[in-house]
C-alpha cells in the first residue's frame, strides 16, 4: 500500500493529522504564513520574526521615505534566492533520474546483442498528452480478451432443455386409471450447433432427454419451443434435437481442439444449474485433466467415458451446456460430476473430438451405429459359483450369457445362453465393460472377431460376423 505522504510533490501542503503533530496558537505555522501571497505574489503581512534581527541602521533606514519599498525588495529577492535554489535542488535529481533512464536507454539494446540498434530512436505503443493533442487521436486500450465480451457473445447460445413424460392421472370417480397428461421430469442444457433454412440443431446430454415424450426448448429470450429428437446415444450420453430455425436467433456456436487442451486451461461452464431459473449461469474454472476414464452406468449398460475434468463449477441442471475455451468455442459438453461430502470441484465434461464426430453421425442417420452381438450378459465375478456349470475353478473372470437375439450375430454363430465369454481375437475380456470397450473400439460393423467361449464346460473359438446395433440393445 502506497503512503500518501511519500507521493506528495514540493510545495503540496496536505498534511495528516495522524502523522504529524498538530500546531497550536501559540506557535504559529511559519509555513502558512508564508504562502498566504497578495495579488502580486509577496505576503501582504511580513512575519515579525522575519526583522526581528535587523540592526538599528536597519530600523533607522525603515523610518526614511521610500524604505519600506526597498525593504519588501530585499525581502522578495532574497526569497526568490530561496527559491532558486530549492529548484536547483529538484533539477539536479531530476538530472541525476535522467541521466539514469538515458544510461538504461543505451544499456538494453546492447544487451540484445545488437549495438546498432542504439542509435535509432525508442519508439512506444503509447501517445503522450501532448501527441494527442497534435494527432487529435487517443490510444485506445484494447478490449479483446475480456471475459465478460467472450460469455455475453456465447450465452445466447445455450439453452435450456425440459423433459416431459407422461404421468398417468387417477379417475376420482373410478372406472379406469384416467387420462394421461405431460408434466415436466427434469430440465438440463443444450448448445445451439447448427442452423439451416428450416431448423436450428440443439446438442445436449442423453439423459436429459432419455424417456421424453415431449421435448420443450427454452431460448434466451424467454420463450418456449417444442423440439423433435434428432438422434441420441446413450454410451457417449449424447443427444441432438432440432427446432424451428426461424424461432432460434442464436449463432452456432463453433466447437474447438480439446486434444490441444493442457491442465491449467482457463475454462467457462454456461448452463441452467437447479432450472431455468438460473438459466445461462457462468461459472469459471481450469481444466484439472484432460484423459480421465470414468466409468459410468447407462440404461445401454456400463461404460467407461473419456472426459475432460474441470473445477468449474457444475450442478444438476448443467448437463448438455457448453464448458468452453477463452475463444469462445466449445471445447467439451458438461454430463457429470462428483458429488458428496467433503467432495469439491470434481466436474466432467465429454470431449469435443469426441462430440464431434458422433453428433455429425446422428444428424446423418439419427443413431450412432457400433457392432452389434445380440447377447445380455453379467460379469462372472457377479454371479454365484454353483450356476456357472461345468465352468473350471480357474476361470475368475469374463462375461456371463444371460440372454441371446436369435436374430443377432452372436446368436446365428452358435453362441446359447449359459455360454461364458473369456476373450476376444485373443484378448481377455475380464467383465461386460472390457468386452464393450473391445467392440465398440477395436471392431466396425461387418468384422469377423473369434470369441472364446466355455459352452458346456469345455473351451471352443467361435466366430461371429458383427451386425448393427439396435438403438436399446446393450452390445
């Protein structure tokens, strides 16, 4: 903290009453008096103090005509010698700070490296007054950057998300359960992505729509339209509904490089946290992570999501809005976080490299297709030993058949339930989540894989040419 009576500039009178000590009547401040000046500039009343030490020629000399006008002369010259020479004290440090910036002006540049450059004037990015009073020009400090500039160009962007399902009303006077009626479940975020001639495309989580049967928008501007989903996908939790284009005045907001994302990263959240009540809200963070596996559980069954972790704050409600970079693009989509006592800051959003080419894929066909098997399974380690018939006692881990779709791969190849799972092409499959993971990443729709399967206790390979997925089967 600067001391304000180090700051102050000669001949500045300011005192503080706490740091000096105050000056009675009965001693006068010199100081005052002397800058108490008449219209010409000399005191109109000379201190007594000032001729208390003149000689009696003096005194006799004051009584002659004409004295007392030579007297406020000497006076005033000898001052004006005061004076000088108090300037000349400020001129010489001012000489001396001069002499020192002009010492520090020569240094640098040969500091560089580059002595030629001594000899060509410095120039400043900045004007001093007098430039811009010739110029008639001010500099202008720039506004890029800001992050407020930044939010207020993105937010128009994000939109809330209401989940209607149908809720089967009572007959009070019996005869039937009564007629069913849409009320609100749940309401999340949704980012504006894309807009044509006839529709606006809205991304947003899986599970903020996920048993909708209505879909309702909510713009920035207050108002409210009904959307169609478009597509969804509930192992990346990604969705993407449209509305009518001519409703939305909101840009597209344009996607980023989460790959070109580092720990320490600045980040802004912007979603409708606990409603829309508190829609478009912004909350600031850093990227904690950039490749963290969570592992999570879908209504299509566990999976292990790759996402960006940030301690920007997220709340229910945040999920599907946009976590974006300092440039205003969308860097991830917020889904989830962790929660709890004693827990704090620990949100999660899915990658926009991840996000990118899986809504794209949705706009074209309204899914996202994988290989499909056509089994439902259990983890061996879930299920008590006496139903696993025939099945050695060293064989601890793989995936339990517990149903099989006559009509899918892994049932035309010959795979029955009760059958055990242990790898696939040769690699272990330890639970469903391994053996998820392995199709959907390692195998495309129409690949050959070699499943090794225990079937009636004894070990068998059996190939199975994957097929499509269905939009509510697990694998």
């Amino acid at each position: 903290m600067t001391n304000d009576q180090n700051s102050r500039e000669p001949g500045d009178n300011r005192h503080d009453s706490i740091n000096e000590n105050p000056i009675g009547p009965a001693e006068p401040d010199i100081r005052e008096q002397e800058w108490q000046h008449g219209e010409d500039g000399v005191p109109e009343h000379l201190p007594e103090e000032l001729i208390a030490g003149e000689t009696r020629e003096e005194a006799y000399r004051s009584d002659m005509p004409g004295a007392a006008e030579e007297n406020e002369a000497a006076i005033r010259g000898e001052r004006d010698r005061k004076k000088r020479g108090g300037a000349g004290w400020l001129q010489a440090i001012g000489g001396g700070v001069a002499g020192s910036v002009l010492t520090l002006a020569i240094a640098v540049p040969l500091l560089n490296g580059d002595p030629a450059e001594t000899n060509q004037p410095a120039e400043s990015g900045l004007q001093s007054e007098s430039q811009q009073q010739s110029t008639g020009e001010v500099t202008k400090v720039s506004t890029d950057g800001s992050l407020a500039d930044m939010v207020e160009q993105v937010s128009g962007s994000i939109v809330g998300v209401v989940n209607f399902q149908q809720q089967q009303q009572r007959n009070p006077f019996g005869g039937g359960s009564g007629s069913g009626q849409d009320i609100p479940a749940g309401t999340g975020s949704g980012v504006v992505i894309k807009k044509d001639d006839e529709s606006a495309y809205i991304v947003t989580n899986n599970h903020v729509v996920e048993g909708a049967t209505k879909l309702e928008i909510s713009l920035s501007d207050g108002e409210r339209a009904e959307a169609e989903l478009v597509g969804a996908d509930a192992l990346s939790d990604l969705a993407v509904v449209r509305v009518d284009a001519n409703l939305v005045d909101a840009e597209p907001l344009p996607f980023g490089d989460s790959d070109a994302l580092r720990a320490g990263d600045s980040v802004v959240a912007i979603g409708n946290p606990l409603g829309l009540e508190l829609s478009r809200s912004v909350t600031e963070g850093i990227v904690s992570a950039t490749d963290r596996s969570i592992s999570v559980d879908t209504s299509a069954g566990e999976w292990e999501m790759n996402v960006i972790q940030t301690d920007a704050a997220i709340n229910q409600g945040n999920s599907g809005g946009a976590l974006v970079n300092m440039n205003g693009e969308v860097i991830g989509i917020n889904s989830l976080k962790i929660g709890g006592s004693g827990v704090e800051g620990l949100g999660f959003a899915i990658p926009s490299d991840d996000v990118v080419p899986l809504v794209e894929e949705m706009l074209e066909s309204g899914h996202v297709e994988r290989p499909y098997a056509g089994i439902s399974m259990y983890d061996v380690a879930q299920i008590p030993r006496g139903y696993l018939d025939g099945l050695p006692n060293d064989i601890s881990e793989g995936v339990y058949i517990a149903g099989v779709d006559p009509e899918g791969a892994a049932g035309k190849a010959g795979i029955k339930e009760g059958d055990v799972i242990t790898a696939i092409d040769g690699e272990a499959i330890a639970d469903g989540q391994a053996l998820r993971r392995y199709l959907y990443s390692e195998l495309e729709v129409g690949d050959q894989a070699v499943f090794t399967v225990y079937q009636d206790g004894k070990k068998t390979e059996i190939p199975v040419t994957l097929g499509s997925n269905k939009a509510s089967s697990p694998s």
